[in-house]
C-alpha cells in the first residue's frame, strides 16, 4: 500500500535493502499486513484513529503531517492500521440506520439501504474516483526529476477514505436533524439550507483529497485540485435560484432504490 515504488533498484551493497527485506516492503506484503490485521482488534490503536477522525474536521493538515511521519519511520505513506476503516464501516451503518428511520424505512428496506450506501456510494464511487485520481496524478503531477516515484493506487483510495468520512457525516449524520422539518418542505429556507450542507460536504471532500496529494512530495502542481471549487459553487448557485433540492432528490432516489 505504498505511495511510491522505487523503479530503479540499486545493488544491496550500496545500501539498498536485501531481496529479503525488500519483499516485505512490496505493496501486496503491505496489503496482506494490513488485512490480516482486520481479525485482530486489539493490535488496532482505535484512539489514533478517533484522532483522525477529528482532526478531518477541526485540521485536516495535521492528519497528513502524520503521513509524512509514517514514512519516515515505517516507509510507507498510506495507514498500515485498519483501524480507521472499521470505524469507518461504523459510522456508515449506524448512520444510515438513522437514514433509514428518518425516511420511515423498514427494516429490509434499511438493510438495501445500507448495503447500496456501503458498496456502491463508499467502495464503488470510491473504487472509481481513487483509479482516476491515480491516473491523473501519475500521468500529470509526478515531478520530472522524480519520475522514479509514483503513486501506488493503495494511497490514493485512502485518501478517498480521509475526505469521504467528513462528507459521510455532514450529509448522513447532521442533515437528518434537519431533513423532515426543515430541508424537505417546500420552502426557501429548506433547499437554502439542505443544498448549502451538500456544499459544505462536498467542499470538504475536494480540500481534504487535495491536501492528500500535496503532501506527496514528488507531485505538482496540485493546486489544480481546487479547480472543482469554482464549478461546485457555480452549481450551488444555480440550484439556489432554480429552486433545486438535492436532499429531496436524494430521498427520493434511496425510496426508490429500496423498493
């Protein structure tokens, strides 16, 4: 699950690591590391993960310095502790059973819910917005005089993972104190605050994934993962005065999806 992989390895004598070592540097001894630590719960350091998930919101910048840490002293930017991803998992269940209640659900519609919201808009959005992100940064933002590195497609669904939990939580958790009494009805007031949660959100989804690929050091200009800002508020704009509510909508499709 490393970000970076050596191209051009160089002889153990000359301070390279032994074909011994090296193998367990490789990104499927990582994988395998990391998997396997998923049945082992006590080996997880959920208070660091708890961590994380906090400073995703109040300083996002924090968590990466952290990256930088890890690779230094483990060599390998991406989280070698699954602990992240099971309270992940976590919060995605409970908060789309308090959807799914919201919504007035059942208990078999619940469980579709849930099953769509994990597998599709986590893992499978994810799936694909981690295998573009990682075509384009290494494709265009890898440093000419660095191109012995590139970005392990391991690092670049975690970074999905890092700026996916903010927006989970603004539009799964917060927005269902507000969807039946405020956001559905047909008022101003209701698309207004409803459409600037999914601006929020998805705001926090684009700066967080930013400060993940400019915390690599052989990329560049990275700024231009900000460009997506300009199109989101001009969207926001637009729906504000067409009357659009995107939480309504939303609604309505997981009903439909449900049935």
């Amino acid at each position: 699950m490393l970000p970076t992989t050596s191209v051009n390895s160089r002889s153990q004598g000359n301070g390279a690591l032994s074909p011994r070592d090296a193998a367990r540097h490789t990104a499927g001894a990582k994988r395998y590391k990391y998997l396997r630590r998923l049945f082992h719960f006590r080996q997880m350091d959920f208070e660091f993960a708890l961590w994380q998930m906090l400073y995703l919101f109040t300083s996002p910048q924090r968590v990466y310095r952290n990256f930088h840490y890890r690779k230094q002293t483990k060599d390998q930017w991406a989280r070698d502790d699954p602990a992240f991803l099971v309270l992940l998992s976590i919060w995605l269940c409970v908060s789309t059973v308090g959807f799914g209640f919201v919504l007035d659900m059942g208990f078999f519609e619940t469980i579709k819910l849930l099953l769509w919201v994990v597998f599709i808009d986590c893992v499978g959005v994810g799936l694909l917005i981690a295998t573009l992100m990682w075509f384009v940064s290494n494709k265009y933002l890898v440093k000419q005089q660095n191109r012995d590195y590139d970005v392990e497609w391991g690092y670049a669904f975690d970074v999905h993972l890092n700026a996916f939990y903010p927006l989970l939580v603004i539009l799964h958790f917060i927005q269902l104190f507000f969807i039946n009494y405020v956001i559905i009805s047909d008022s101003v007031i209701g698309y207004f605050v409803g459409n600037t949660l999914w601006l929020i959100a998805i705001g926090y989804y684009i700066y967080v994934t930013f400060l993940g690929y400019s915390a690599l050091p052989f990329l560049k200009n990275t700024a231009v993962l900000l460009y997506p800002f300009a199109l989101l508020i001009v969207l926001y704009l637009i729906s504000l005065a067409c009357g659009w509510n995107f939480t309504k909508m939303l609604c309505s499709f997981y009903k439909y999806r449900v049935k």
